[in-house]
C-alpha cells in the first residue's frame, strides 16, 4: 500500500488527460409507537434497515455488481477485523500484504511471507466472514515458477481458507493466472502501483501520467481481463486513466488513490481507522482517529491505577 505521501489533492484536476481510448482489438434497527399501526408496515421497515445489502460470497456477485453498485472491499488481518467487517456490510476482504506495514512494523510488504499470509488468513477465516475472502500472494512467489505459484495459491486456500487470491503485476503474469484461473483459483488483479515492487520503482507514485504508461495500463487490464481476473484493483491510477479503464474492461476495476470514475473502492482498514503508527497516504479519509481514542482510553486506564482510583 502506497504510504508515501503523494500529490493526488492537487493531481485530480489536472486536465491532462492521458486516459487511452483503443479499440478493443487486443493486441496483447426501536420502541414501538402506542399509535397503532399494520403489523406488516412495521415488519417492512425493520426489514429495509436490516437487509439494505445482502453480501454473497463468491466472485459472481463481485463481478455482477459491474455497473448496478460501487463495490466496497476492505482489507483484514485478524478475527476482530474480520468480524467487524463482516458485520458491517463489506462486498469482500482482502487480506492484504500490507499486513507488513500496518501490523507487523515493517517499512515495506517485501518482507512478508507466505507463513504470515497463511497464519493471518486462517485468522480471518475464523471470524466466518458472511463475504468473500481473498488472500494477497506475498512477494516472490508469483515469479519462480507456475508450480510454486499454484502451490502457495493452494495453500491460501486450502490452509489459509481464502476464496480466492490477489496477484500484483498485469502482462508479465497473465499467462500463468490464466492457467491458475482454469486450475479453480479465482484470481484478483492489481495493476497501476504495485507495492511489492517499491524498491524496484523507487518509491510510490501516481501511474498512468503520460500516454504510453496510460496505454501499458490498459494493455495490462485487458490482458488480466483475458486471463479471467474476476475483478482488478487498479491502485494509484491517474484519475482518467481509471475512470476510462473501467468504461473499457468487463471486470470490475476496484480503485485505491484512483479517484471516483472506478467500479469501486479499497481501502487499509487501519489507514481508514486512524489506527496507524505510520504515515497515511494523502488521498485516504479518516473516518475515526483510533490511535488517539487509544491513547486516551490507555492513559486514563494507567493514570486510575496510579492515583489508586481502581
Ligand atoms: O496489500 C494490500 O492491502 C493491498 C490493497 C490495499 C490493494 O494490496
């Protein structure tokens, strides 16, 4: 996930718009009221405020959602996260490497292994999410051979309890989440920013500035889509770039840092928390501030026990 601050704020306006625009060829919840009122008009209220969406969990309904919905997808780490957003409504949960970053201390996702992802996922699973499950492949382990790569997919599935899996990377690994994706693996794109290529790249940045990174973008969308991505997170698009991808590929494109033209959002639930020891990158809003809710309920906790008020 993209923890350096970026220039999205001033980016979004930018007029520049370098989105590509080929042809489809490829080329590559209350006390009731004294007020008498009919039993079933109070049975349809409760009804609308309980189930305003209901969550299935396959990739059908995620694909399906294409055009009806914006899809919300967040990510977990542990049983209390997942319940929590299970409970809340999510579309899925992704299970994201960025497991590094916000809870193990690491500065990237590089050193994340298969051994966290496994162990992580499991704990997710157990909190029996009412939604899709999709586990990030760590580092490495898409690029040594197709053999290694379906064992670990199977491992996150079959250990892991994962319904699925995310890959980072879009031409270069097309050919073997094709043959993945005919195995039974349902297969999660993610092009644009790929984090796990930080080192590489040398740093985090917006993707799709300039018309041929605009076009190897779009290639690599399409080419996901022919592989059988069930859905794509384009991360750190340029904001035309994204909204014209999601007009052109059949997958859903589920944005982060991408602006509000794609299918849908993912965000690091601990970034939209406020529950982070690191930075945040610009383009997430906050919804609560955990790390100061934290402090104070913390501080009040061990000033009590001092002032032996407990
Ligand atoms: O690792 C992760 O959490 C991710 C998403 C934020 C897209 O890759």
């Amino acid at each position: 996930m993209a923890e350096e601050k970026n220039k999205q704020g001033d980016e979004t306006t930018s007029s520049n718009d370098q989105s590509p625009k080929p042809s489809r060829s490829r080329s590559t919840r209350g006390r009731q009221s004294s007020k008498a009122k009919p039993a079933d008009h109070r049975l349809s209220r409760k009804v609308k405020a309980k189930s305003f969406v209901s969550v299935e969990a396959n990739t059908t309904y995620i694909r399906n959602l294409k055009g009806k919905r914006p899809i919300v997808a967040l990510t977990a780490y542990d049983s209390i996260m997942g319940s929590a957003l299970s409970e809340a409504n999510v579309d899925f949960i992704l299970v994201g490497d960025s497991l590094g970053t916000t809870i193990l201390g690491y500065e990237t996702t590089i050193p994340v292994t298969m051994d966290d992802m496994l162990r992580h996922t499991a704990a997710v699973r157990r909190a029996n999410p009412k939604c899709l499950l999709v586990a990030d492949l760590p580092f490495g382990e898409a690029s040594m051979s197709f053999d290694r790569l379906l064992d670990s997919s199977r491992r996150l599935m079959q250990e892991g309890g994962a319904d699925a899996i995310k890959i980072e990377g879009g031409r270069d690994v097309a050919d073997d989440i094709e043959k993945l994706v005919a195995t039974g693996v349902p297969v999660l794109g993610h092009i644009g920013l790929l984090p796990q290529t930080v080192k590489a790249i040398g740093g985090y940045r917006k993707f799709g500035e300039t018309r041929e990174e605009a076009e190897a973008i779009y290639t690599d969308a399409i080419t996901l889509e022919e592989a059988g991505c069930f859905a794509i997170i384009g991360e750190m698009l340029e904001e035309n770039v994204a909204r014209e991808l999601s007009r052109q590929v059949s997958p859903p494109l589920i944005g982060i840092g991408s602006g509000d033209g794609c299918d849908g959002q993912i965000l690091v639930t601990t970034d939209l928390l406020g529950w982070s020891c690191g930075q945040v990158p610009k383009f997430v809003k906050p919804y609560l501030n955990m790390n100061k809710l934290v402090s104070d309920a913390l501080g009040k906790y061990i000033e009590d026990v001092r002032s032996k008020k407990l």
